[in-house]
C-alpha cells in the first residue's frame, strides 16, 4: 500500500483489524487505480453471549487439565537423581538416553552426562538403570496426573476446581 506520511518523522496511529478477502481486493483495486479508498466496513458489535454457570464451569475445567498436563511435563522435564547427580529430561534428554541404551544392550561403549557434569563412559548397568529410572519417573508423573484429571473431572464448583494441584 502506498504510505500515507509526507514527512518522514511523521507517524501515524493506526488499528489493525481483520478483513475478509473481499474488502481486501477491493482497497488493493482502489490504491493500484489510485481511486479514493472507500470507508472501511465497520462488522456489527457481536452481543455478548450469555454463559451459563455450566460452560464457565467446563471452562474452568479445560483450562485446569491443561495447567496440570503443563506441570506434569515440566516435572519429567525437571528430572531425577541418580548415584549423587542430578539428571534433567528434556526431550532430547530422553532421546539421548533411548539411544544409549540401545548401545548398552547391544554390548557397545556408552557415553552419557549427568547435569553439569562432562560426558564419561558409563557402564551398561548404569545405563539400564538411568533408563529405567527414566521411564519409572515418566510414568509416575503420568500416572499423577491422570489421577488429578479424574479428580477435576469429578468435581462440580469451580472452587473445588481450583484448588486441585500438581504436587509430586
């Protein structure tokens, strides 16, 4: 679109709105004909919906369950303790782990790292175990936060609702 400032420190104010494709082709044919832009299409104000108790409810609801699934995969993320080190579970922490592991059992030398610590050849038993620590810590936390869904979902005031959380 053709600027609309003279002065090239002068500055204009402007709203963004959303347009539907046809108001667009209309100002696009406007400025390359360089007719006078028509007066934009003001939509009608929207009337506010009525909410019922119920969908604020069910809301309230949705938005719970996803804080605690949010929680609940920052905890396997924050990790676990092994041996006296501290061993954190991004994804490609747990990537990283799977693909030791499948070097363990297959007889091949294993390098691994512990949080802040350099990597170092790790014996295939301690592999074994970091993996199974791993996927125990995984489904603790998994198994945690399905309970606090069915709990949420049990509950019938928004109150109760929002006292549920995440405290493994």
């Amino acid at each position: 679109m053709k600027s609309v400032a003279n002065n090239p420190l002068e500055y204009i104010n402007a709203d963004v709105i959303e347009i539907e494709n046809e108001e667009y082709e209309i100002l696009q044919k406007a400025v390359q004909t360089e007719k006078t832009i028509p007066e934009p299409i003001i939509p009608e104000p929207i009337p506010e919906s009525v909410v019922t108790p119920h969908e604020d409810l069910e809301y309230v609801r949705a938005m719970k369950i996803k804080e605690l699934s949010m929680d609940c995969q920052q905890a396997i993320i924050n990790g676990f303790d092994y041996n006296e080190n501290h061993y954190s579970m991004k994804i490609e922490d747990q990537i990283e782990l799977q693909f030791q592991y499948q070097n363990a059992i297959s007889n091949i030398p294993c390098e691994y790292h512990a949080d802040g610590e350099a990597y170092r050849e790790y014996s295939k038993e301690e592999i074994l175990e970091l993996y199974n620590l791993m996927n125990e810590h995984k489904r603790k936390h998994r198994v945690y936060f399905n309970v606090l869904k069915q709990e949420v979902n049990s509950l019938n005031t928004i109150e109760d609702i929002n006292n549920v959380h995440y405290e493994l």
